[in-house]
C-alpha cells in the first residue's frame, strides 16, 4: 500500500529506537522531531517535498539532486521546547526580552 509523501511531518518521542524506525520507515519533505514550530525558520534544511507535494528540475546536478531526496530532520529537545514555552508565553518578564533578543540578534 502506498501512503501520502506530506511536505512537513512531525513526530514527537523520547524512545531512539522508534524515531529511527519511524524515520526509517517514512517518506515526506522534511521532519520535525518533538517540535512543530520551529521547523520553518530552519535555514540550513532543504525545502521541498517529494511526489505530489513538490518536485523540481530533473537535468544534470539537480536532477540528480531532486531525485535524491535529502530529508532535513530537526530535533527540539523537551528541555528547549518547555523552556521556549515557559518563558516566551505572557505574562513576559525581564528574561523573555533577553531570550528574544539573544534569538534575534544579528551580526552585522
């Protein structure tokens, strides 16, 4: 049987052995492990899906590229993901606008 190819999927689990089976066994244009937010602003992932869910040029390096799926998977630890929701949600504090800050910082 085949399954739907999702441009996005995420997966939350404290258990290696799943997560690699799971990711293993699944196709789809890139992944999130134990996050669903911060899947986006990820810069250094590839985007795009796979089958219906996008392709692109099929010639030389890129065909070759296109056809050889790189899945990004981006890996949000449960400390992060309660520290994130714990300090970035309101009432904000002096330490949200550091946290802000510090993630928005820019070199120039």
């Amino acid at each position: 049987m085949r399954f739907p190819r999702p441009l996005a999927f995420y997966y939350f689990d404290d258990d290696a052995s799943r997560t690699r089976s799971v990711l293993e066994r699944t196709t789809a244009g890139g992944v999130t492990l134990n996050d669903c937010i911060f899947h986006l602003p990820q810069i250094n992932l590839p985007f795009g899906g796979v089958g219906p869910s996008g392709m692109g040029a099929y010639h030389g390096q890129e065909g070759f590229n296109n056809f050889s799926k790189r899945k990004g998977v981006m890996v949000m630890s449960r400390l992060a993901g309660w520290a994130l929701a714990t300090f970035l949600k309101p009432p904000y504090s002096r330490w949200s606008d550091r946290i802000v800050s510090f993630l928005i910082w820019r070199r120039k």
